[in-house]
C-alpha cells in the first residue's frame, strides 16, 4: 500500500486534462464552457491509500533484461527475483513448472520452500542479467535453504509433505543454473535421487491429483537429464514413476517418447563408460536406439513439424543456404535434442570401428563409417538450420508465412545484422542459449564439414555479442581452439539442464 499525497478533489475532464477546476455546485465552469456534463467531484477522504502491488509487478515484467537494473526500483530484490523467474517458469513463457503457481506467496510458506524459492529465483535473475549482488544473495539463500531442509527431514510428517518434494527439485535447478564447473556424479544427481527418496516415502499411490502429477513428470526429466549427462544409469525406480505418471496424466507427445529413448540413452552410456559391453554390443545398440529416434522423427505430430524455406544467395545468417521455422522453442528444444543424441551415437560408432577396425570385414566396416559420417554431415546441417529463427533472421522468425520472394530478399536474410527490427527479450535471449549446446554438438562432431564449424563458431559470438550471452563465446572459444572437452562437461558449465523444456 502506497501514500500517494493529497488527491484532488476536480472532476474526472479536468483532471484527465490537466485543467483547474473551480469545484462549482451542479457542474464545475470548465465543463459548462465545454458544454458536456460534469461527473461530479470526489470524495479526498477515501482516496489517501491505494494498492500498488500489481502495478510495481507489471513494472518489473515489462523490463527487458539486458536493461533491466535491480537497483532501479524499490521493491526488494527478491522480490524482482521471484517475479522474473516465475514470469518464465510458472506463468509465462516456460510454464515447465507451473505447479508453483499456489507457492509465489512467501508469506505462508514452509522456511524451507520459502529459501529454495528464493535462492532459485536469484539465481535465476543473476544469470538473466549477469548480476554478481544477485548470485551472492542466491547462494546465502541456498545455504541456509539447505540448513532448513535438513531440519526437515528430520521430521516425518514435514519430509512426507509436498512442500520438501518442492524444495529439492528447486535446490536442484539452483544447482543447474549456477553451476560452472564439471562436477561429479554424486554431486550432479544428489538433489534428484533425494526428491526420488521422498517419492519413495510417500508412496506413489499419494501422487493422483493433476498438480501432483506434473510434479512427477518434472522430476522424471530432471532425473534422466542428471543421469545422462553423469554418465550413469537411471535408477529402476523412474520406470515404475513414470508409467503411474504416463497413466494419470495422459501424457504422450513427443517430448514425452523421446524421453522414453533418453533413458536408454543413459543406460546405454553408462554401460559404455563401465565396459559392461564389447565392441560388438556397443555398436549394434546404439544403430538399434538410433533406428527407434528416426522412427520418432517419422512419427512427429504435424503440430511439431517444421516449415524449410531456401534462399538463393549467400548469408552470414544461414547455412547452406536454408533455414528452418518452428512453431516454438519447446519443438525446436524437442528436435534438437534428438538429433545432437543422434550425432553422439554416431560418434560412438566410429570412434568403435577405428579402434578395432581389424575386428571387422573391411567391406562392412567401411560401409558403416560412411553411413555415419553421411548421417552426422545431415543432423548437423539441420541443427545449423534451426538458429536463424531465434538469432535473428526476420523471414525465417515469420517462418510459415513466408514468400519464395521474400525469401530471397537480402532485407530479409540480413536483417539482423544491422540491429534494426529485433528486440531482445528475456524470451528471445533464451531462445538463443537453448541453441548454444545443440550448435556446439554440430560444431565439435568429427563427422561435420569444416565450414559447419567455422559458421557455428562465427554464430556463437554473435550471440555472446548480440544477446550478451557470455557463455557463447566460451564455447566458441573451445571450438576454435580445438580444445577436446567432454560433451556433457560443456553442457554442465552451460547450465542448459536449467532451461530444458
């Protein structure tokens, strides 16, 4: 609630325009001279206090990021914090967890759930607008979040509540987004296998209501997302998890199956990285995995599918000349993802056949390594072909309405590279870092074309340059300097598990 000084008591006309009204009985001399009827003058003593909140969140919303100055208003920092980072994943653009929807409040809340949010959310806005006063609050909040949750858990009836299951999904997304170093398995799945325990103490029989279930099916991501890039197997319970989720929930889009192929993709890693496999095994299961992820590219719904538009001269903004439209980021998220898996188990492949190239008949083997370079050399292009959308191509952000002649405009390929038309918002920055793991598996792949690598490298620093999105250039920089780093290392110090769809 805000004191807003001594408010007029002039009617409605005179004080939408700014005019001095003389407060006359029946109308007021302006309204007569104007000949319209006068509304009548206000009541002052009811009109000392209004409610600002909604307003000052609005404000806060409204901001773009890369301008956006915490210290530029005053509500509390965590509070700015709470509103942008809801704004993505609750309400807005995201909607991935928009089972916190009842928990924005923090008047109420659980201390423990309270901290978690707010870590979260700082930890969030630093990243959005690369503040260091904003990290350093996220990581008190995380400590003395941690602090509370273990008080929590000493307690049944608080451990079995939805409010600690909350807590350690969102303890482990603050870990995801702050994360900047590799990290080791134990401390890359210690959040996801806790939130698993609590599921486990509660039954999964206790997870019905529509909000329980999409709690479930978050979890089931942040779990086989973990595992993947640790290295390690998904825990059996997941299976049971999932098909009770799957069951209630309806769910089977794409992202859903894909899903389903990403946990034999962990599997089958793991087991690689052990050497629970010969050669023989590691390369007929990862042709078997990849002829299910094709069967699901076949599969796509026409909803999911994309619109490829050619251009007929050369551009800094597209590669080989064509780029593709998407109807949002969360298909672009969905087909990128099966197609970097693609190009890794391809990378497996040839990595098997060149190592033991004489276990092998010449003529198979040879056919099998062209098969894979050929196959990476298509995904790769493909990957390269869903940036222009989100970088900054205008024809190719209109996407499906699109002319064959606008399509060979120079205006239209080229427009971003003046700054003209295209606006950075927090969406549109994230958009972008979505791509930067994608475009590094293109560029970093021993099958892709050396001219695919250069351009991917070029995009990167535009992105660093354009979005302000420092992590690009890093990755640009370890593709230029051909520094060999492991695929999920570099995804690791992305963070991107953070803003998976």
């Amino acid at each position: 609630m805000v004191f807003c000084g001594r408010p007029s008591k002039a009617c409605q006309r005179c004080r939408d325009r700014k005019l001095r009204c003389d407060l006359r009985s029946g109308s007021c001399s302006q309204c007569v001279r104007a000949r319209v009827a006068c509304t009548g003058y206000r009541d002052t003593q009811q009109l000392r206090i209004r409610n600002e909140s909604q307003a000052v969140r609005r404000k806060v919303l409204s901001r773009n990021a890369p301008t956006f100055d915490p210290h530029s208003l005053t509500v509390s920092l965590e509070l700015q914090a709470r509103d942008v980072f809801f704004a993505y994943y609750v309400t807005g653009t995201s909607k991935t967890w928009d089972f916190l929807k009842p928990f924005y409040g923090p008047t109420r809340l659980p201390e423990h759930l309270k901290l978690s949010i707010d870590a979260v959310s700082l930890a969030y806005l630093s990243h959005q607008v690369s503040s260091d006063a904003a990290l350093a609050t996220a990581r008190e909040r995380y400590v003395s979040a941690l602090r509370m949750m273990n008080k929590a858990l000493q307690s049944p009836e608080v451990a079995a509540t939805d409010a600690t299951l909350l807590a350690s999904l969102l303890l482990d997304l603050f870990e995801k987004i702050t994360n900047s170093e590799p990290r080791n398995i134990e401390s890359w799945t210690a959040h996801v296998n806790g939130a698993l325990a609590l599921v486990r103490l509660r039954g999964l029989e206790q997870f019905q209501d529509p909000s329980a279930l999409r709690i479930m099916a978050r979890l089931s991501t942040n779990v086989i997302i973990s595992c993947v890039a640790s290295d390690s197997r998904v825990p059996p319970e997941l299976i049971a998890l999932r098909t009770h989720t799957e069951k209630l929930l309806n769910v089977g889009d794409p992202k859903w199956r894909l899903s389903d192929l990403m946990i034999h993709y962990a599997n089958l890693q793991s087991d690689i990285r052990h050497g629970h496999l010969s050669t023989e095994e590691c390369i007929s299961m990862s042709l078997e995995l990849d002829s299910k992820l094709q069967a699901l590219t076949l599969d796509m719904p026409q909803s999911w599918r994309y619109k490829t538009t050619i251009v007929d001269r050369e551009s800094d903004m597209v590669y080989n000349y064509q780029f593709d439209s998407y109807p949002d980021r969360h298909a672009t998220q969905t087909w990128n993802v099966l197609r970097l898996v693609r190009v890794l188990l391809y990378e497996s492949v040839l990595e098997h056949c060149m190592a033991t190239y004489g276990d092998f008949a010449a003529g198979a083997s040879s056919l099998l390594v062209r098969m894979a370079y050929d196959n990476i050399k298509t995904l790769t292009c493909e990957i390269c072909a869903s940036v222009p959308q989100y970088v900054g191509c205008r024809g190719a952000t209109r996407g499906w309405l699109l002319t064959p002649e606008e399509s060979k405009s120079p205006q239209v390929v080229d427009s971003a590279r003046d700054g003209g038309e295209y606006r950075k918002s927090p969406s549109q920055i994230l958009d972008c870092y979505t791509l930067i793991f994608p475009m590094y598996v293109a560029g970093g792949s021993m099958g892709s074309p050396k001219s695919l690598k250069l351009w991917v490298i070029k995009q990167l620093y535009y992105i660093s340059s354009h979005f302000d999105i420092r992590n690009a250039e890093l990755v640009g920089r370890i593709l230029e300097d051909g520094t060999h780093v492991n695929t999920w290392t570099v995804y690791a110090i992305l963070g991107s598990y953070a803003f998976a769809a």
